[in-house]
C-alpha cells in the first residue's frame, strides 16, 4: 500500500461561500470549494500563482448550517460601471446569496513553501467572498495511505465513479486559474459533489487517500486529472 507524508491544516472561516458557476439573480452555494478555490487560497498565501505540478492536494470541507443573505450588487459592463441617471450614482441591485456557516477546510498537501506560507501568508486568507475571512486553527504532519475504497463526505470526486453516488449532487467546476491577467481557467470539469451534511458513504474511485490517524479519506488532484 502506497503511503505519501504530506502537512495536514484546518483552515476555519464563520462564513463561506462558493458561487456556482452560471447562477444569476439568486447565487448558489457548492457546500464542497472547487480546487480552483483551493489553489487561490495557496496563491494568497505565498503572494503568487501556485499549480497542481507543484503542490498536489487533497481536502474535504466541513459546515454547520446553510444560510443565506442579501446582497448589494453594483452593475458593471464592458466600459465599467454602469451609471444610473435615476440615482445618480452606480447602478446597483440586490441578490440573494447563500452561504455556509462555521465552515472548515481540510487540506493535504505537500511539505514547502506552499504548506509553509499558510503559517504566515502574503495576502489573507479567504474562502470564497472578500467578506469570508479564513485563519489558520491548526498545521501537522500526516501520513496518507492509498485505498481503492473509501468511507467519504464532504469532498469532490472527478466524473465519473463506478460504484453508486446516491447522494452526490453533479456540477462542474473550474479546476485551476491563472493568477496573470486576463485570469484563465486551466479546464473545467464535471464532479461528483458529496455535502458533509448529507452523512457518509463508501465508494470505489481512482486517487483515494486515507489519513492513517484520522482515518479522513479524499481523492487526490494534481495536473493529470486537474488538466
């Protein structure tokens, strides 16, 4: 059985939010980060772009309650800002967005400057809004081991699985975006989503690891099935 030593850290936040792709109006939540998030949160904290060649991850995220908020927009075109003769001012709107709360991200990933910076960042830390301010709770060495199958919850899993998803919802997802502007997706692909609060189930997948203390399991990304 296969075995990696990674570095273990609880990223925490009071609120969370993960817009999903294509809503308009009433913005939805993924209750899972998309690893498009996840590589931000690493850019944030090193000050520049990290990539799935460098730092390959594993992460499941954790919630209490899904909750949701209104929201001033401010409406914007290709020119920038679109003025409102009626108020004399920006033209703005409100939406309804929702949002998790007492979130917590679980993240693996390897030992360096990346799993490093997470200790001291560069630029805060968020996950999701500008408002979603994350901190650091804890940081550790671990020990992840190999599995075909796999109790899991709360993580993402690439499209397809052979064994039964019950309960995973289907969406796609950005997997990685360059920090250079104009900002650009390295693919984008469909995930099995599994809610955390939707309890745990056992699948079969490719790229499973299990925590050998803890006992979490995830898949693993990197470039190849990030590409």
């Amino acid at each position: 059985m296969a075995q990696k030593s990674m570095i273990r850290v609880e990223v925490r936040a009071y609120s969370a939010s993960f817009r999903v792709p294509g809503m308009m109006g009433y913005q939805l939540t993924s209750p899972v980060p998309p690893p498009s998030t996840v590589y931000g949160l690493l850019a944030a904290a090193c000050g520049r772009e990290v990539t799935p060649e460098e730092a390959p991850i594993a992460y499941r995220f954790d919630y209490e309650a899904l909750a949701e908020d209104l929201e001033k927009i401010l409406f914007f075109g290709e020119g920038g800002p679109k003025w409102s003769a009626k108020t004399g001012g920006v033209g703005s709107g409100v939406v309804t967005r929702q949002f998790l709360a007492n979130a917590c991200l679980t993240l693996y990933l390897p030992a360096g400057e990346a799993a490093n910076a997470l200790l001291r960042p560069r630029f805060p830390l968020l996950l999701g809004r500008s408002q979603d301010v994350a901190f650091v709770a804890s940081w550790r060495e671990a020990q992840l081991e190999s599995v075909e199958r796999a109790t899991i919850s709360g993580v993402l899993v690439p499209f397809p699985i052979q064994s039964s998803a019950r309960r995973s919802r289907l969406l796609s997802f950005p997997t990685f975006h360059t920090v250079q502007e104009p900002r650009r997706a390295r693919a984008v692909k469909p995930f099995h989503v599994f809610d955390s609060l939707s309890g745990s189930q056992e699948i079969v997948a490719p790229d499973l690891w299990r925590d050998v203390q803890s006992g979490e399991a995830m898949p693993l990304f990197h470039s190849t099935n990030l590409s």
